[in-house]
C-alpha cells in the first residue's frame, strides 16, 4: 500500500469539494481548481476526511494512487493559502519590472526581453531586481518560475543571472586564476 496513498486528507473547513466521473473540483477562497483522474483510483469522503483508494494492485495503480493524494492535497493548500517563488536578478544594469499583463526584463542582451503572464498567475516586482510568482496551480506557479529562469540561467564564473531565491550557485575558477595555481 502507498505510503502517501494511505493517508487520509482532511478537508478545510473553508474548501468545498465535489468528487462526479473522476473529475475532482476543489473551491475555496482564493479559487477554483479541477483535476480529471484516472478510473483506477476511487475517492470517499466521510467525517470531513478524503480517502484515496485504488481498485488493483498493478504497478501503474499503485504509482497512481499516491500521485492523486498529493495532487489533491496540493490543491487544498493552493485554494486556501496559494503558492508563490521568489527569484533574484543579479548582475550590473539587469531588472525587471510589471508593464500591465507583461513582464518586462533587462537582462544584458541588446533588447528587453518581453514574458506574457499566464492566466491564474500573479507576478510583482517590489524591487527592480526582485520577482514574486504567486498562484493557486503549484504546477502552473513553478513552470512559469522555470522559464523565466530559463531565459538567463546563473553563469557560473560570475553569477550573473535569474536565481531562485536562496539557491547558491557554485562559482567556478576563471582562467586567469587557474593558470596561476599550478
């Protein structure tokens, strides 16, 4: 039995939940999130607590069943309190700031670099090198992070680049320092 699977989900008082044909709706007071399943997996609910439960034992039910439950507890969290990354923009002239349904970089090439916000996401900029990601999707939330880091990756001689917040970038020995050590 799953690990994961096995434990029971305690509803929010503020979430409400319709489980119809393997479609998993979740309310509450940030949003609302729909989750289509498989029909190996069956869900109860009794005495305020959800129960994820498989119908076989066959290696894809079993990797299943743990998968729904914590994508299910991933949507209670996002409907009540929400998901949000910080990422840091290092390196001299690099800044970013909020132009309407835009995001709108300067990161050093010879052009600003334009990011449309997606739908259901919430990006700030309180600082000039300083971004706050913030929606109820965990999934939609950490994939934009992504590809706003991806459009200028943290080099590792001198940094510069989009980091997450608090993530260190090991920084490696330029030439002039190599040639010099041995």
């Amino acid at each position: 039995m799953s690990r994961i699977g096995k434990k029971a989900l305690s509803i929010p008082k503020e979430v409400k939940l319709d489980i119809k044909d393997h479609r998993v709706h979740v309310e509450g007071p940030k949003g609302k999130l729909d989750l289509n399943t498989d029909y190996r997996i069956d869900f109860e609910v009794k005495d305020g607590s959800l129960f994820v439960t498989r119908k076989g034992d066959s290696k894809l039910e079993r990797s299943l069943h743990g998968l729904y439950r914590a994508l299910i507890a991933n949507m209670f969290i996002g409907v009540t309190a929400g998901y949000k990354k910080e990422m840091e923009i290092i390196g001299v002239g690099y800044k970013a700031a909020v132009q309407g349904k835009v995001l709108n970089m300067q990161l050093g090439f010879s052009h600003p670099v334009n990011f449309p916000i997606p739908e259901g996401i919430k990006i700030e900029t309180p600082k000039p090198t300083f971004i706050i990601i913030s929606g109820i999707n965990k999934e939609m939330v950490g994939e934009v992070a992504a590809k706003i880091r991806k459009i200028c990756p943290p080099e590792p001689y001198k940094g510069k680049g989009i980091r997450f917040s608090g993530e260190f970038i090991k920084k490696k020995v330029g030439k002039a320092q190599g040639a010099t050590s041995k």
